[in-house]
C-alpha cells in the first residue's frame, strides 16, 4: 500500500534584486505534493521562487550547523537569456531562512551549480555568468564573507561557452573548479579544469581535448592525492560516462570509459569512498530508446569496472546526483516516471555499501512535474533534498529543499533492479 504524506512547505518569494539581506519564512498552506514508496515523511520545507523557472542545484552542510542551497533564479524561456540571479539561500537545521543572497546585478546570466566552505567561514561558488569576461558564457567563480558579501567574483573561459559544475578544495587553501570549455562556432566539449586561491584569483588553467566530446561534471579528491574527474563522452553516436584521474597540478594520471554495447550512458553523480573506491551514477537507455533507467558504476581505485547495475521501471526514471553517508549507503537523488503522484515525482533512492541498489525509493510529488537535483544526508535520521515543481503555485518551476525523515522498508514493486556487471567471486 502506498504510504501518503501531505508535504507542507514554507513559501519563500524572492524578489529579483541583488544582494537581499535576510528574509523571514512565509507561512503558506498545505501544498499538494505527496510522499509515496516509503514511510518517509518530511519534517519541513521551503521554496524559492520567480514568476520562471528557478533550480536547486547543490546543498552544503555549513560548520554553524546551517545548510547552503545554491542554484538560480528567473531563469526564462530563452536558454540563456533574461536576467538570471545566481542563489544562495541559508537555512537553519528547522528549515527558518537565515539568509538568502542573489547576484549578478545588471542582468545577465548568473548561476551557481555547487559551493564549499573554508575554515575561516568564507564560502565559494561556483558556476557560470554571462554578465563578466570575455563574452559568451565563463565560467563563474564568487568568493563571499559569511554574511553574503562578495570578496571577488571572476570569470573564466575564452568567450564560448565555458562553465563550471563543480569544484573541490585544494590543500593550499584554494580550490579546482571543474566544467566544460566549448570554443565559439566548435560542436564539442572540452574537460576543463582550473585552479584558483582562495581568493578567487587564477593559479593554473587546463584543457584536456579529444577528437569526440568530452565533458567533465563533477570533481573529488582522489585517497592518494590528486582528484577523480566524471563525467560524459560522445564517439560515433554513442555515449558512455567516463571516469579521469589528474594529480595537483591538473595534470591527466589515466581515464577510463564507462558503458555498455548498445546502450547511451549519461553521467550524473560521483562519489569517492574512503577507501579509494570510486561510484559514479546516471541514467541510460537502450540505443534508439527515449525512456531511461538509473545506473550506478562501482570502480576501483585505478578505474577499473568493478560493478555496473541499473534501475527502473517503465517510464523514463533517471538520477541526477549522489552523495554518501557515514555508513556507506550512497543516496541518489532524481525523477521517475515509472511510480509517484503524477508526471515525473522526485526520487530518492540508495546503493549499499557494495555499490548495488538497495531497491528501496521514495517519491516526492504532485500531479504535475517534480524533479529532484540535490541530496545531502544528515547523519542516521534524515535526508535533505532539493529539486523543482510545477506543482507549487509561483509559476514555471519553483525551487524547493525539504527534509526527509530517513527511507527504509523493502524494494519498491515498480522500480527493477537489473546487474550488469558484478565482482568476480573467488573460488
């Protein structure tokens, strides 16, 4: 039987200006979004919303006890036009807005897409602009004091398209940002991968180039230094994700794809356990296919496929980012279509400790659209989650995080677990 819970969320309007200082939470009514497939239930909620579209697109626990949401604003119906504010909203552990802070005055396009916090409260961001440099879309790197205010902001690239997706700090108190550099008038995407100090300022600049598309989404540090690199691919009309190695300094260690024959594989999360074990997850279907099941690749520390399993059902299901806990569970979150409320529903589900799905999911929606795109575990209790919905009443999709008490029960009857590739068994 499925399990029904009203979410009820507190509605924050933000309004279009740079910089807002600190606004209060809105009470707001009983939202029709449901929470189906688990006996989870949310404990709060909030929105961020414009009269267009507007995306979560990382969470962050802060060391005060907060968490960061980052994404943007008002983004319109052109892809990249209107004036779009990049996001930072700051919310106490009961969901209160402590702070919401938006930037890129003067229009434009500003988005953060991930962000990290230094030991001396200063916060990073990463993500793309086309307000500053050298025309295009750059990649956009802002540095802030604790309260919001900008220290630096910079940008990256060389008048394509350039941005960044992700970053990761570096030991020297700096941080790689990582994305994909486009030239203007090219029809392929370049890994690009720059280092800046923690000032925001330029330390080193990469390009890692191929006859095929390669384009790079998420970074982490590597056990025994240097960073693991996921990402995407394109050969022949193929796709594959891939996984890459770089030391310090930037520089390519080895790479590896990541795929099967006949299938188009889409990267969309990477975790790095602590024993050097590498989980990257996306979503794939078979070549001539549109409807998509979830995918997670377990690989050793040199990039060797260890695993492969997807999961999904009948409709198009597909997982968009992954984080780990202390336990070992890898939570992933995304959208399905197979199972839920309506249209596509937030879905929240796990690997375990070896790298297959636990088969356990829940879902987050109502009868229109509801997409998730950020997860972030909270010890053994909750989960926090972030997407978008059509469902919320601001107009085109509206922002939202809401925390989850943690899922548990059996595998879902609608979602099918199907292994690739599993460990040789020593006989």
């Amino acid at each position: 039987m499925r399990n029904r819970w009203l979410l009820k969320l507190a509605a924050v309007v933000l309004s279009g200006s740079a910089g807002a200082a600190a606004a209060a939470a809105q009470s707001a009514p009983a939202l029709p979004l449901t929470v189906g497939g688990t006996p989870a239930r949310v404990e709060w909620g909030q929105v961020a919303a414009s009269a267009n579209d507007d995306w979560i697109n990382d969470i962050i626990a802060l060391r005060n006890g907060n968490i960061l949401g980052v994404g943007f604003l008002d983004r319109g119906d052109a892809a990249f036009g209107g004036d779009w504010k990049a996001l930072a909203l700051e919310l106490s552990p009961t969901g209160t807005v402590v702070s919401d802070h938006r930037y890129g005055a003067g229009g434009g396009t500003d988005a953060f897409w991930s962000a990290a916090e230094a030991g001396d409260g200063r916060r990073t961001f990463a993500g793309f602009t086309t307000r500053i440099g050298a025309g295009g879309i750059n990649g956009y790197v802002v540095v802030t004091r604790p309260d919001g205010a900008i220290l630096k902001e910079n940008a990256f690239g060389a008048g394509g398209y350039d941005r960044f997706t992700d970053l990761a700090a570096t030991a020297d108190g700096g941080h790689v940002f990582l994305g994909h550099s486009q030239p203007d008038g090219a029809d392929k995407r370049r890994i690009y991968v720059v280092k800046a100090d923690g000032n925001g300022l330029p330390v080193w600049e990469r390009i890692h180039d191929a006859p095929e598309t390669w384009g790079a989404l998420y970074i982490e540090p590597a056990k025994d230094g240097g960073f693991i690199i996921a990402g995407g691919m394109e050969r022949n009309g193929d796709s594959d994700m891939f996984v890459m190695k770089v030391d310090d300094d930037g520089r390519e260690l080895w790479r590896r794809q990541v795929g099967t024959p006949d299938w188009d594989e889409i990267n969309h999360g990477l975790v790095v356990r602590p024993d050097g074990t590498i989980v990257i997850v996306g979503y794939t279907h078979a070549q001539g296919s549109e409807t998509n099941d979830l995918v997670a690749a377990t690989l050793a520390a040199d990039g060797t496929t260890l695993r492969l399993e997807r999961f999904g059902g009948r409709g198009d299901d597909r997982a968009i980012l992954a984080k780990a806990d202390a336990t070992g569970v890898v939570w992933i979150v995304g959208q399905t279509a197979s199972t839920g409320a309506g249209g596509s529903d937030l879905l929240l589900t796990s690997l375990d400790a070896d790298g297959a799905f636990t088969g356990v999911a829940t879902t987050v929606g109502g009868v229109q659209d509801d997409n998730g795109t950020a997860v972030l575990p909270l010890g053994r209790e909750a989960i926090l989650v972030a997407g978008y919905s059509r469902n919320l009443g601001h107009g085109g999709q509206d922002a939202f995080i809401a925390r989850l008490t943690r899922p548990s029960g059996k595998a879902h009857p609608a979602l099918t677990r199907t292994v690739v590739v599993e460990p040789k068994r020593a006989r």
